[in-house]
C-alpha cells in the first residue's frame, strides 16, 4: 500500500524491517520514494535505497525499485496548494518559495495570494473566498501566521483536504475566530520552541483541542533556519492523496 505522491510510510516501514530483521522483501512499489522522515524515525542507522538515477543493477529486492511506482489506471488527481503569507511577508517569500518548489515536484498547481494591502485576516479570509481557483481535484492550504489563521477559518467552508500550518496566528487578539473548526482532519502545525510573536502554547492548545500532527522545533517565528525540516514535514503531506 503505497500513498498518491510515491513518499510511503508502509514502504519505510517494510524496508527497516527488511535490513533490521533479514525479512524477505518483494514488491512490486518502488522503495526509493519510502518516506525518509519514517525511516530515521524508525532507526537512523539504516540507509534508505538509493534512487533509481543513482542505484547500480542489482540481483536483489532493490531491482524491482528500478521501475516507477504504478498507481492505478484512473487519472491522477488534479492537486493544488494555496499558500497564505503571513502580516509582514508577501506572496513569494522564502518559505513559500521553499514549499512552492517541493509542491511542484510532487505534481501539484501553487497558487499564492497577495495579501499585502490588508491588515484585517478576516479581510484576507474574505479575500480568500472571493478568489477563482484554478480547477482541482484535491485542495491543500499552506500558511504561515497570520496566514495560518486565514488558511484555518477558510477551511471550515473550503473544505480542504489538507492543512498545513506554520506558527499560526491563533489566539491573538483582534482577530474575529476564537474557536475554530477546521475543515479536515489532515492538519500539520509546525511551530518554534522560539517563537517571540506567536507564543508555542497557543499552538499547543490548537493541538489539544484538533489532534493534529504537531511538530515544536528549535527556531524562531520566522522557520527559516530550518527550512529543510519544514520541508519535510510539508512533503508528507502528500501521502494523503
């Protein structure tokens, strides 16, 4: 059983298996796209398989990794990812570029909103509702602060089927949503042990009520130092296709 973007926790999972415990492994999936984050998780000293481009011919279970993953015979779904920046960032800012690139790998349509010109986030969520998406099958909302907070009270109408929230703006004063009821299960928040403008606890609420997969990290609000964490945390959640 492998998920829509190719990046597989069962795969992981039956590759540590496979080295840590000499099980035999056959399939016909291709285990270099396993889920690496699963894998280190799970024992870092193990080694995930090499890429295709990369991996010598081989006798063994690796050969049948040579050959791309088979989904099924529908279509694949049209998969877009609408970010929302945070107060006093833009549309393509370094973070939003970071996780553009990744979403398009992963064969997804980006669209990010320019918010710069309104202070209000429920002007923004208004925005947000009045816009024209681009045909989809599957939608993904990805923020970061203020936009957390955008991208949260639109899910509650726009029914995504994925949120991806970075040091989200909840809690704060002014703004109109105290109580929220996001609109997917599939939540990620990622979140600074630093943060000096969006206390962690507030984060940390949001997780008790919501159960999202919570991630507290050693950074500050802005994230940047550690893009290639979040980045990782980002592409998992493609594995909800």
């Amino acid at each position: 059983m492998h998920c829509y973007a190719g990046i597989s926790r069962s795969a992981a999972i039956a590759w540590w298996a496979h080295k840590a415990h000499g099980l035999e492994l056959k399939t016909e999936y291709p285990a270099c796209y396993l889920n690496r984050h699963v894998l280190r998780t799970l024992d870092t000293d193990i080694a995930p398989p090499l890429k295709p481009s990369d991996a010598p011919p081989t006798p063994s279970a690796e050969r049948a990794f040579e050959r791309p993953p088979v989904l099924c015979s529908a279509a694949p779904q049209q998969v877009l990812v609408v970010f929302a920046h945070g107060k006093e960032s833009g549309p393509w800012g370094s973070k939003i570029r970071y996780l553009a690139h990744i979403a398009r790998r992963n064969g997804a349509e980006v669209l990010s909103l320019d918010y710069r010109d309104l202070d209000n986030p429920d002007q923004r969520v208004e925005r947000l509702f009045g816009t024209t998406l681009p045909k989809h099958d599957v939608l993904i909302l990805v923020d970061s602060s203020m936009g957390g907070y955008v991208s949260t009270v639109a899910s509650q109408t726009m029914k995504p089927r994925g949120l991806f929230l970075m040091a989200p703006a909840f809690g704060m004063p002014g703004y109109a949503e105290q109580v929220f009821q996001p609109g997917t299960n599939e939540i990620c928040v990622v979140h600074g042990w630093q943060d000096e403008i969006i206390p962690v606890e507030h984060a940390i609420r949001f997780a008790r009520e919501h159960h999202p997969d919570l991630h507290l990290i050693e950074a500050d609000h802005r994230l940047n130092d550690v893009l290639p964490t979040v980045g990782r945390l980002f592409e998992e959640i493609f594995c909800i296709m």
